[in-house]
C-alpha cells in the first residue's frame, strides 16, 4: 500500500480525502478482505471514517494512514475493516430461501437420520444464522439437534452482536409474533429489547473468519448461506469464492446467495434451482 498517499501533492477534497487516500484505503480493504471500493465510494468512506478520526484525534484521512501504518498489532485494521464493511441485515431476509430451508432440505434430512451442517458465511449481528436455527426448530419441533450451524463473518464488532443476541423489538417486525414468543425472551432491565432463547441459540456457532484468507473447516456443508456478501467483491474474488464453497459443499448440498446476486457470469459445478438458489449434484 502507498503509505505515503496522505502526504502526496493532491488536493484532498472538501471533507479531507484525496484520491490517492481514497486509493490507499481501496488497496488496503481490497487486499484484507476482498471487498472492492468502487469509484463512487469515496463518501461512504469520509463518513464511516470520520468518528474514528474525531477520536483518535486525527486531523484527515492521510494521518489515519500513517496512524495504520505504525500499528504492527493489526488492531487498528480490523478497526477499518468494522468501519468499513457494510453490515445491513435482518431476520427472515429474502424469506423463500427459509420456505426452501424448512420444506426441501430439513425434513429430508431428519428422515435420513442426518443433522444438516449449515454456515452462514458473511453472518453480520447473526440474523440470518438465527433464523436458520429458528427455522429448523420450528420444522422439526421434536428433534433435540435440528441442525448445527456455524456463523462467520470478518467483523469483530457484528460478531459482538451476534454472540449478545439482543435485539430491538423493531428489528423483530418479520419474524411473526407467534415464533417471537417461543425463540425470544425480555431482555431484564432493558426495554423494548429481546434475546434468542437459549435453546434456539445452542444451534448456532460464532467465528471470526475472512472468506478470502484460508479456511480452517473443512466440511462438508449441507447448505452454505453467502448472501449479499459477494456482492462487494470483485469478479476473480466471486469466481475463486464460488469454487470454493462448490468444494466445501457435500453432495446434494445447497448454496444460497443474495437475490441481486446470480452466478449466471461465473463458472461453477451447481446446478440453478431458482433464484438465488444453488445446489451441487447428489
Ligand atoms: C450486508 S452483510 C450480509 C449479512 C447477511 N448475510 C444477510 O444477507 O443479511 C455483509 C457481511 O459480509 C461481511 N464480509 C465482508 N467481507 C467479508 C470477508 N472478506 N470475510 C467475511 N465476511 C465478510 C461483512 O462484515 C458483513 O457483515
């Protein structure tokens, strides 16, 4: 990375980012996480950056770099790296993926005697990897061990969320009522907010883990959750990405991804099921 970029000779713009930061930092996310900060994203990393700044006391964007620079620890990287990323998420997200969940791959799975391995790669604050588990409770009520799943993602600060599992009674407007009061209960001494019930979060699992680094599991998953994730990713990260989930899939496995996310320009092995929905051949 140029680290020097905040000391070239060209004019930062208004709110302190020149192009060449905007570049170091672009060369920076790229390389640590795969994420691709198109032209165009400069406001968006002025404004995710500026209350770090305000707090440690830096003056721009170029002093920030510096500031990395010095910091062997790698601490202050996963600081941008939480800044960065986009986090947007929510239960019961692109719900025809859980319809799939509860009608094609869980009761299958039970009759076989099996306990499906699902991964929510990319998990955000967890909602998605608890609907899973939600889901899978609610499918097969009398079953002790519906499904195991793992739930990763490369911020440390929405694996914090994740692992406290307390929300916001808004953040619950799409789960029904019904399954709210079987999977969550009042937070004490906090208002207007509510946790997984300790049943439904003993299913799911949190790690830290960059999806562009090496993997330390080793499968194989019998669906993996990528949803709106790859979008942020360049084309040759995408392709290496797809193969390698393909790989890690077990046989009939199942591959969702985000709706604004179709395969149709990459090569893989699966088989198209339906939108977003992906599946490697039994
Ligand atoms: C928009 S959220 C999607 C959350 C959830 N999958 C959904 O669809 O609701 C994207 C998540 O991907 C994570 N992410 C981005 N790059 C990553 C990488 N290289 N490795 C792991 N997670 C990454 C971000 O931290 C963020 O939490």
């Amino acid at each position: 990375m140029a680290r020097d970029a905040g000391n070239l000779a060209v004019a930062a713009d208004g709110a302190g980012l020149s192009p060449a930061q905007f570049d170091a930092v672009r060369r920076l996310m790229h390389r640590t996480t795969g994420i691709d900060l198109v032209p165009g994203k400069e406001s968006l990393v002025r404004s995710r950056l500026a209350p770090r700044l305000r707090l440690l006391g830096l003056s721009d964007v170029g002093s920030y770099l510096d500031y990395l620079d010095r910091d062997a620890s790698g601490a202050e990287l996963a600081q941008m790296v939480d800044l960065i990323t986009t986090n947007k998420t929510s239960f019961f997200r692109e719900p025809e993926h859980f319809d799939v969940l509860q009608r094609d791959i869980l009761p299958p799975m039970a009759a076989a005697g099996r306990v499906p391995r699902i991964w929510s790669a990319g998990c955000s604050s967890g909602e998605e990897a608890y609907t899973a588990a939600i889901v899978a409770r609610e499918t097969l009520p009398t079953v002790a061990l519906p499904a195991r799943i793992l739930a990763t993602d490369v911020s440390t600060r929405v694996l914090q969320r994740a692992r406290e599992a307390s929300y916001r009674d808004q953040d619950l407007i799409d789960v029904p009522p019904a399954v709210v009061r079987r999977h969550f209960t009042r937070v004490p001494g906090q208002a207007g907010r509510r946790r997984i019930s300790d049943a439904t979060r003993a299913l799911v699992r949190f790690a830290r883990l960059n999806l562009v680094v090496d993997w330390p599991m080793h499968g194989p998953f019998d669906v993996i959750f990528c949803r709106n994730v790859m979008i942020y990713f360049n084309r040759p990260t995408q392709q290496r990405l797809i193969r390698r989930f393909a790989a890690l899939l077990a046989p009939g496995g199942w591959l969702f991804v985000g709706h604004s996310e179709s395969l149709t320009a990459l090569e893989h092995p699966l088989r198209y099921v339906q939108p977003a929905v992906y599946r490697r051949a039994p």
